[in-house]
C-alpha cells in the first residue's frame, strides 16, 4: 500500500486509461506514444496514463496526476477485483489526483526538516523526491517520513 486514507481531495481526473500495471501513489505521465492521446471525451480510448519510463525530461514525459488506484492484471474467470482497495483491473479508468494532500510512502531518498516546504519532482520510476531531476514540479513537502516510511506531500498538478 503505497498511500494511507489520511487524504484531501480538491481536484481528480477520472478521464484516463491505464494499460499496464501500477502501485497508487506514484507519479503517471501522459501516454503520447501509445497512439495519441486526447482526452476529449470521457470514454476516449486514446486518453491513456502510463508510468514514467526513465526518459523524465523530455517533452513526452508530462505529470498526469498521482495514481489513487492499483492497476492489477488479475485473471477475472477465477477472482474478483477487491474495490474495497481501490483495485482497477489493467486497461481501465483510474483516477487520478491533481491537487490535494496526500500520506504516501512513495517518496525516494530520506528527506530532512530542512526539505519541508521543498518543491517535489518525480523519478523514472514515478516516486517523489526533493530536488530536480529534469522533471515537472508535481508538489510540495509537508513533512518528513515517519516511522513506517510515509510523508505527507501536497500534490499540484494543474499548471
């Protein structure tokens, strides 16, 4: 589990497609490559989210929002999804979040106090960290990480 309930949500996106699997929490870029993706409708097939693929400056590299799903490749003739925790089955909708406040242990590197207020970036893999790496500015720290790993980190994604 990579986010606790403790959670503020001002601003989701629940116009998206996830085509691969993915932990909630982390960071989902836009997936350009994929056959272009343009969101106009709510059910566009095209609109789809991926996780980050190590290439986090270039220009296809954008923050989508943070996952508030887990994305599972289950095989359904033989179990259920459990949306008691929050689970998508691989190629649906997820949502995601824009803006808000979040407790996740999604957060690369052991930030200090000196780091609170600190802007957060993503990495390849779509954790959080404090420092630039070439990538968009998705938040901002809020705190440091307690005794299980978790931080809590507001999250703005709106340009």
């Amino acid at each position: 589990m990579a986010l606790k309930p403790d959670r503020v949500e001002h601003l989701t996106d629940l116009s998206f497609f996830m085509n691969e699997t993915g932990e909630r929490g982390i960071i989902v870029t836009f997936d350009v490559v994929a056959g272009g993706a343009s969101g106009a409708g709510m059910d566009d097939s095209k609109a789809l989210v991926k996780t980050p693929t190590g290439q986090v400056g270039a220009d296809f590299q954008k923050p989508a929002g943070l996952l508030l799903n887990d994305v599972v490749n289950l095989d359904l003739t033989r179990q259920h999804i459990n949306y008691h925790k929050d689970e998508v089955q691989k190629g649906g909708k997820v949502l995601l979040l824009k803006r808000g406040t979040v407790v996740t242990n999604a957060v690369s590197g052991t930030p200090t106090k000196a780091n609170l207020g600190a802007s957060l970036y993503f990495t390849e893999d779509g954790q959080l960290q404090v420092g630039s790496n070439g990538s968009s500015v998705v938040g901002r720290l809020l705190s440091i990480k307690d005794a299980d790993g978790y931080a809590k980190v507001d999250i703005d994604i709106t340009w």
